[in-house]
C-alpha cells in the first residue's frame, strides 16, 4: 500500500502497517508481506499494539519486554514471526472522534521511537493518513433512530 510504503522511507523504521478496529479487526495495509503478518497476528489473536493504543486512545510505543508483560501471546508469536523487535502504534481518528483503526511502525531495532517523534509524527503522518482514509463524504455515518 502507497501509505504504508511512504511512511517507511520518511520514518525510521522498516515497516509500517494500517488497521481499522471499527466493528471488526480488520488490516487494510502493508508495507511488505512480514508487515502483513505482523498485522495479522494482532487481528487473530486480538491483543497488541494496535489495539491497545486505539483503546487508549493515544500513541504506545513497545519494546521486547513492554510486548512481553502486556500481550504475551502477541509477543511470542511477533518474536518468532517477524524480524521486529519494537512496534510504535499511533490511533487515526477520523473527525477527533474515536480511533477506527491505528497506524504500527516497526523498527528491527530493540528500541522505541523518541517520544518527541512520536508526537511529531502524530501531526506529520498519522493526521494526513487519516484525512486521505476518511474523507468527509466516506467518513462512519451513525444510523438515525427509527
């Protein structure tokens, strides 16, 4: 997916993958097939960085061990699955509603983003992302009461 590979030549990091969360699991982009799967993993198992950072509501950086404590079925899975040693997961939010899905960077690198670029990328990448997904005309309309 274009998004996803852009993302990965202006970040340091060497994959970055998109889900939404919204009703059902769903991962909708890739920047290779080992992104994919790590994507996956989340989806199936239902427990990871994606998920936790959309219920939070907020950006979540993970190392080895943060991986470990929190979602040790992801953990061991992601280690013998994927050369990634660290996840850092950013929510989109279409409207500044509630997150929909989240943004994972993945580093093969042991440790996480800087924070300060976390936060820069919230606004320099993770914003636009979710201006192209959720377009006004396309964003998730709610059913009017019968």
């Amino acid at each position: 997916m274009v998004l996803t590979q852009a993302a990965v030549s202006i970040l340091p990091v060497e994959g970055a993958g998109l889900s939404l969360i919204k009703d059902l699991r769903v991962p909708i982009g890739a920047s290779d097939e080992i992104v994919a799967r790590a994507e996956a993993l989340q989806t199936t198992l239902g427990e990871g960085p994606c998920l936790t950072s959309a219920a939070l509501e907020q950006p979540l950086v993970a190392d080895q061990a943060t991986m470990a404590a929190k979602w040790p079925i992801f953990h061991q899975e992601f280690i013998a699955r994927t050369p990634y040693r660290s996840v850092t997961s950013v929510p989109l939010r279409p409207d500044a509603g509630p997150p929909v899905g989240a943004l994972d960077l993945y580093s093969t690198r042991p440790e996480t983003l800087d924070p300060v670029l976390v936060d820069e990328l919230t606004v320099g990448v993770a914003d636009p992302i979710e201006a192209m997904l959720f377009p006004p005309a396309l964003r998730w309309r709610t059913r009017p009461n019968s």
